[in-house]
C-alpha cells in the first residue's frame, strides 16, 4: 500500500510539472492489437493471446523534443495454452480486462519535413475491470469460469517508439510498444505470473 500510495504521488507530482511547464497541448485517440503473453517460474509453453487495446491520451510538449504524455486505455491480456489428458486436447484460454493508465515520456527524433520518429518509456497502472476468466475448449465445446486467485491490480514499465504524421491540422501516430508487468497476479503474492504484453496502436492527434 505504502508503495502504491508513493508512486500515485509522482504520477500526480510529474503530470503537475507537465500542466505547468507545458509550450503545446495537445490530445487524441489511439485503438489497435494486443499479443499478450504471461512470464514467471510458474509459467510453462504459454502462447500468446490476441485482444484488442485503445483509448485516449493528451500530450504536454516541454521542449519541441521532449513531450509527457499520459494514456487512459482498455487493455485485454491474458495467454493461452494447449494440454493433451486422455488423448484429448483442451485449449486453455486466461482472459483479462484492464483500465490501464500510462506516463510517458517521450522523446522526438528531430528530422525534415511532417514526419516525428519518437521513443518513449513510463510506468503504467492498470485496474481489472471484470473478474478475470477462463476458457476451455475440447472437441468443439466451449466452457467458461471465473479464474480465481488472480489480483485486480497491475504495475509495470512500458518502452516502445512511434512515429507521427502530419495529417491536415493533426497528426497520425503509430506505435509499438513493449509492456514488461512488475507485479505477481497471484492474490496470495506467492506464484511469479506476470504480465507480457507486445502491442501495436494506430490513433489520430488533434
């Protein structure tokens, strides 16, 4: 808690800087794929999961290279699994649903002409929304169940790059971008199972 309660503070600390020291302001809406996965000692030929992600952001330029920008999206994550008992085969599949929210820095590659290449790192926070689930499928039948046992909350670090054109009076950005869950989703805090999360957003700039 005392941990969590610390890092809402910088959050809060860093977007306060930004509004303040802020020379352009600008927002906008991005949506795209998910290829989701779960790493940890208790993690064993898990595959990725396919699910959608997308959402808003507002941008507040410092500096015409260096930019803070905060998300606010919906996240599906999870990973899937295939297991053979009784010369069957059972396709597993973890679902979950996050509001999740991002701090960004983000550095702008400075070049010629409308295009902006740009790297960014931050910290993001993201809340389950819905109980987390569990899929099976076998011979055609689908089945599914709450998974219990698994946190509502989630902490990371995200790195990616983008690159940004100019489109009229906005921009079109596109980015790739690499999520790395620092947190167990054991609710007990004993199993490592963390998130994995590779994504790919396309958005406009206003």
């Amino acid at each position: 808690m005392k941990y969590r309660s610390i890092t809402s503070l910088v959050v809060l600390l860093i977007i306060a800087v930004s509004l303040a020291s802020a020379q352009k302001i600008s927002g906008g809406i991005k949506a795209g794929m998910n290829l989701a996965n779960l790493r940890g000692d208790e993690v064993e030929d898990s595959k990725m999961k396919m699910g959608f992600c997308g959402g808003g952001f507002v941008s507040f330029g410092l500096s015409k290279v260096v930019v803070i920008q905060p998300e606010f999206l919906y996240s599906q994550k999870g990973a899937k699994w295939e297991e053979e008992f009784m010369d069957e085969t059972y396709k597993i599949t973890y679902k979950f649903n996050y509001v999740e929210v991002p701090l960004f820095i983000k550095m702008i590659i400075p070049v010629k002409g409308t295009v902006e290449p740009n790297l960014f790192l931050g910290p993001y926070f993201g809340i389950m929304i819905a109980d987390a689930r569990a899929e099976v499928e076998i011979d055609g039948t689908t089945m599914e169940d709450d998974l219990e046992g698994v946190k509502d909350t989630d902490f990371g670090i995200i790195f990616g790059a983008g690159i940004d054109f100019g489109l009229g009076k906005g921009k079109v950005v596109f980015d790739a971008r690499y999520s790395l869950g620092l947190t167990t989703l054991d609710d007990e805090g004993e199993a490592d199972v963390k998130n994995n999360v590779l994504s790919f957003l396309l958005g406009y700039s206003f």
